[in-house]
C-alpha cells in the first residue's frame, strides 16, 4: 500500500484481487458486508481483517489524492491493465 502501513497478515497479489472485486459487489449497505469480502477474499482472512485493510486503502487513498504520495507506477506488458485497475477502484473509493 501506498503509505507502507502494515497488517496484521500479509496479503497476495490474488487475494488484493479478490478483495477489489468484494467491494464492489459488496457495497457499503450489504449486510455483514466484511464477513462476506472475507469470505470472498479467503485465505483465512477474518472480517475485522478485511475491514481493517479497507481502512489502510482509505489513509493510503487519502495521502495520494493529498499529494503526500506519490502514484504508484506499475511496469507492464501490453496493456496497462494493473493501473487501469487501480484507477477504477481509486474512482470505486471515492464514491463510498
């Protein structure tokens, strides 16, 4: 993440994956929303555990947009596929 925070686990690329494709279909009005994103996400992630990682997303989005980091640039082959991926879920958080 973009401040270097630190969970409690570590994450895969997969699992990161999983966990933006959760979100969206499991918006902020789902009930047990981060039970749920845990479940989809797997791995033995709880749903503190999910929901703490949306939390690190939002401070990391939070010190991009303000400037105080910098975006990340993804190397890629072909298609910007990673980046355009991070965009989109950039736009998904915004409008949370």
């Amino acid at each position: 993440m973009a401040s270097g925070s630190i969970t409690s686990s570590s994450w895969t690329p997969q699992q990161n994956k999983l966990f933006e494709k959760a979100l969206v279909q499991f918006d902020k009005d789902t009930p047990e929303r981060w039970q749920k994103v845990a479940t989809a996400v797997g791995g033995g992630k709880s749903a503190d555990e999910v929901k703490r990682h949306y939390e690190i997303l939002l401070e990391d989005l939070k010190l991009i947009e303000s400037g105080r980091v910098p975006i990340p640039t993804y190397r890629t082959t072909g298609r910007n596929a990673k980046a355009d991926d991070e965009q989109r879920l950039l736009r998904y958080l915004k409008l949370q």
